[in-house]
C-alpha cells in the first residue's frame, strides 16, 4: 500500500494525524501572515529611516564632508545604512561611509531594488533610495543615495515570522498529548459499551443503559437494544413452539410405548418380530428425542442464565460421575458395553447439580451409544497442568478431524454414525458447560480409534 493510499484504522489515530495536520496547516498560515505583515512593517519602518537619513544629510551640509565609516559586517550583519553622496551630474562618487560597497547613482528619485555585480557586495541584493535632485541645483548640487541590505531586511522578516509561529509550534506536542487523553477516555467509553454489548444475550432481561452512553453513541445503543429485543422475541417464539411441541408429543409417545410393550408378546418370531424390533428402536429414538428437545428448551430458557438446574451449591463432581455412571447402567447393559470410573482427585465445583448432571449425563450417555457393542467406556476424573479434568473416553469409530468441532452443533451427526443418537447431547453439555467456566475439549484417541471427551473443570476459589 502506498503512502498516499493509507489511512489509519484506529479513530484515535485519525483523530491525531487530523489535528497534527491541521496544527502544521496553522503554522504554516500563521508564519506566511507574520512574514507578509511584518515585512510591511519593516520595509515600510526601514525605507522611512532611509528617507529621513537622506533628508537629514541634505540638511545640513556638513554632514555631507565628514560621513560616519560603517563596516561591511555591520552593512551585511546589522543593516547599516550605506550613504553616498555624488555630483550633481552622477558623474562621480564624492563620499560613501562604507566605499566598498560600490552601487551606482539611479537616475530617478525614489526606492528601488537591484543586484549588486561588483565591489564587496557583489552578488548583494539591495534597497536604495535616491533623495529627489533640486531641480535649481547645478551639477556642483550634490546628490545624496542611501542603500541597506535587502538580506538583512528578509532575515529579520523571517525571524520574525518564525518567532510567531513558535508558540504554536510548542503547543503541538501538549495539543496531541491532550487530545489522546481526551480520546483514550472517549474509548474507554466505547470499551465500556462493547463490554456491555458482548455480555449481552437472549436470556439478559435489559438492553443496554442509553443515559449511560456519550450522546453520538445513543442512536447505536437504541438500535441495538430494538435488534436485541426482536431477537428475543423471535427466540422466545422458537422455544416456545419447541417446548410445546415436544409436550404434546411427549404423551402419544408415551402411549405408543405403552401399547408396544403390550404387543410385544403377541408378535410371532421371524419377520414379524425383526419389524417390531425395527419399530420399537423408532419409538424409543422419538421418546430421547422429545425428552432432549425438552430438556434443551428448559435450558435455553431466560432463567438459565441466571442459574437454572436448581440452587448453586458445593457440589462433589466425584460422587457426581459415580451416580451418572449408575444410572447409565442400564443403558450399558443393553449394548454390552464395560462402564468404568476412575478417581483420583475429589474437586468440588459451585453450580447447580442438575446443570452438572446435565454436562456428565450426556458426555457418559454419548459415549456408551457410539462405542463399539461389547466395547469399554472410561471415565476419569484426574488432574492436568495443575487443573482437575473429566475425561470420558470411549472405544468407538471416532471422529474425522475436519467435523470435530462440529459436534456441538445441535442436530449435527456424523455421517455413517448408529441410530439412537438424537445430535442434541453435545449441545446440552456445551451450553451448560459454558455457563458454569468449564471448557469441553474433543479429541480422537491416539492410541486406537475412539473418541476422548474431556472436561476442563474451573479452578477451586
């Protein structure tokens, strides 16, 4: 990218390189003012001297044939007037206080400027006034010329309009340091309601404090708390019609099993009873279905941010993984699968215990439905890097790499996976996981195929 092409992403940087521009844009403008102004005032001071020196030697004769030497530094340095005074006719110089200085006679009164080619200014730009000739006088009139460096004159001019604009100059570095104190502030206020924006969500009852906002950001703010609040309402409808859904099926599923399990001893072997078999397996998926989608409304319910699952409390994550595991057995038992619990460490974390169930549950359950039948799932609870972890590792076809993370997603399953699964038990244990500073990580095993799901437990306070 060009120079010329970039421009600063950051608005306290704008803000900075603006006003520093604008600062140089006013040191500029303020030093050609001083420049065009003073050097009125100091042309205009300076050719008044010069025509008061001139009338004053005209004046008095005697001054004519004693004139007071002057240096070439002082001519060049400190803009000494050079006076010289000719014939009548321009035809001689009769006396000059500084001779070295050799500026011919202008044949018309008043102010000129020229150049200089010869004597110790050559090269010099000068100012000369020659005083108006008498027009009675006779060639023996003398006639009086006075001239100053124009050097001298445009030096002190620059200086001068130098020295203007140096306050400005100085105050540049106080002005920016200012400015990117009143920025910083200016963005901590914009941190600030960033912060609030990102902890906000479906289930936080209040949108963002408008009076609390600098009056440029209020519209944003307004705009977003509208979106916000569309959001809930649109969440709100989706949970709704999922958790009313998932009731009114809930009793004809019932009521479909009841009848099945009543059929079930009046269904002669052979085809029949691999149909029925194939039929039960269907109503079974449906029945953990509809509970999940349950247990998932429940648990996307605005209260669930605030702590759903019950009062927050010390709970033993080791007696926990005990009572999943029991109540899994069953589950394990119908596909033959070995569940075992290992602890090492007796953590305690503060949350609600149907909230942890619901993390240990779902890990415990999904790995006993995906690992192979007669396989072995193992449950750890031991410490890592300092930390306690929960890993539940199972014997399964595991996972490929690139749909790892995908299987938190709700409803996702891999392709070629068993039936039974629902693809909402991940999401479940993610989301309330989350909500209670743990951290779940899946891995496929490295030591054979299989899948390790491990629960990062938030540090003891």
């Amino acid at each position: 990218m060009t120079l010329a092409g970039w421009r600063p992403r950051s608005l306290r940087s704008r803000l900075l390189v603006s006003l520093a521009a604008l600062n140089l844009v006013a040191i500029a403008a303020t030093a050609w003012f001083s420049y065009v102004a003073y050097g009125r005032l100091v042309n205009g001071f300076m050719d008044d001297q010069m025509r008061l020196v001139a009338e004053s030697h005209i004046a008095s004769p005697q001054r004519l044939s004693a004139l007071q030497a002057v240096s070439a530094d002082d001519v060049l340095q400190r803009g000494a007037f050079v006076v010289q005074i000719w014939r009548g006719d321009g035809a001689a110089l009769l006396a000059s206080s500084s001779p070295a200085f050799a500026v011919p006679l202008q044949p018309g009164a008043g102010f000129v400027e020229l150049r200089s080619d010869t004597g110790a200014g050559a090269g010099e730009g000068w100012r000369v006034y020659t005083a108006p000739r008498d027009p009675g006088g006779g060639a023996d009139t003398p006639q009086v010329q006075v001239i100053q460096s124009d050097r001298f004159r445009h030096q002190r001019i620059v200086r001068r309009a130098l020295f203007e604009s140096l306050p400005i100059l100085l105050l540049l570095p106080v002005t920016l340091l200012l400015l990117w104190f009143i920025v910083a502030g200016a963005s901590r206020s914009l941190r600030e309601v960033a912060r609030e924006v990102a902890a906000q969500d479906e289930a936080s009852p209040h949108g963002l404090p408008v009076a609390r906002v600098p009056e440029e950001l209020a519209p944003l703010v307004a705009a977003f708390n509208t979106l916000l609040g569309r959001l809930r309402d649109a969440l709100s409808t989706q949970r709704r019609f999922m958790q009313d859904a998932a009731h009114e099926l809930r009793t004809p599923m019932a009521a479909i099993g009841l009848q099945i399990d009543n059929l079930r001893a009046h269904v002669p072997s052979g085809d029949a009873a691999d149909r029925f078999a194939q039929l039960e397996g269907g109503v079974r998926r449906a029945q953990h279905l509809i509970e999940q989608l349950l247990r998932l409304s429940r648990q996307d319910a605005p209260a669930a941010g605030s702590g759903s699952g019950g009062a927050r409390g010390p709970v033993d994550i080791s007696a926990l993984l005990r009572d999943s595991v029991g109540q899994l057995m069953v589950l394990a038992d119908q596909r033959r699968v070995d569940v075992g619990f290992e602890g090492r460490v007796s953590p305690w974390v503060n949350a609600p215990p149907a909230e942890l169930r619901s993390v240990f549950d779902n890990l415990i359950d999904n790995a006993v439905r995906y690992a192979s039948e007669g396989g072995v799932v193992d449950v750890r609870l031991h410490v890592v890097d300092g930390l306690a972890v929960v890993d539940v590792v199972d014997d399964g076809p595991g996972v490929p790499p690139d749909q790892l993370d995908r299987l938190f997603d709700r409803f996702y399953r891999v392709a070629g996976s068993p039936a039974g699964g629902s693809g909402l038990g991940l999401a479940i244990a993610q989301a309330a996981a989350q909500r209670h500073g743990m951290r779940i990580e899946l891995a496929n095993r490295s030591d054979r195929s299989g899948l390790v799901a491990r629960v990062h437990l938030p540090r003891a306070n």
